[in-house]
C-alpha cells in the first residue's frame, strides 16, 4: 500500500491510496493517513480509485478518522472507489457516514463548503 498527500492551495488535503487495504496495507500507511486526516480542521479527499482491496480494518481506518476529523470541525470524502472497494463500502454501510463522490469538483466543493 502506497500513499500520497497533497496540501491543495484551495486548502482541500487530498490522500491518494494505491494498493491494499487488508491488514498489512492499513498498517503500512495507518499512521501517515491518521496524522494527515484527522490532526487538524480540514476538508479530507481521499482518492480510493487505486485501492483494489479493502478489509474491515481499512474500513476501521477510515471511519475512526472521519469521526476525528468530525470532532475538530473537518470532514472526510472519498473518491472514486473501485467497483468491487465501493461494494464493500457500501454493504457496511460507511456510505451512510462518509460521502463517497464520483466527481473531484464537486466533492471539493461541498467538503470545503462545511468546513
């Protein structure tokens, strides 16, 4: 599992995720991810369309960051998860708690919008 972080000027943080996010993926980017998600208010991209896999500790990672982030007045999105990655999401019903977008514009937009 790879990770990418980019500070937009916009003030938009996006996280690019490539890989995994089975146990020994989510614990080889677990702490970049939580430092970069949920340290600080800010509006959370982060881009799934390179995650081919995730488990139910990636789903850990992402919920209990989202909720950080809920508590200092951010919110977290996710991007364009794979087909099969969007399925187990939505199954568990993470949809319900964190916004998954098909487009980047309009999920910037509206995760700035809240902050």
């Amino acid at each position: 599992m790879n990770i990418e972080v980019n500070n937009l000027d916009s003030g938009l943080v996006e996280i690019l995720l490539n890989g995994r996010l089975d146990i020994e993926g989510t614990g080889a980017v677990e702490n970049t991810f939580t430092f970069q998600a949920a340290s600080k208010k800010a509006a959370v991209l982060v881009d799934m369309s390179a995650v081919e896999f995730i488990a139910s500790i990636g789903m850990r990672l992402l919920l209990s960051n989202a909720r950080a982030l809920e508590n200092r007045g951010g919110k977290l999105g996710l991007l364009n998860p794979a087909s099969v990655v969007k399925e187990a999401l939505v199954t568990a019903g993470i949809d319900k708690l964190i916004p998954i977008y098909t487009d980047r514009a309009t999920a910037s937009q509206e995760l700035l919008a809240s902050l």
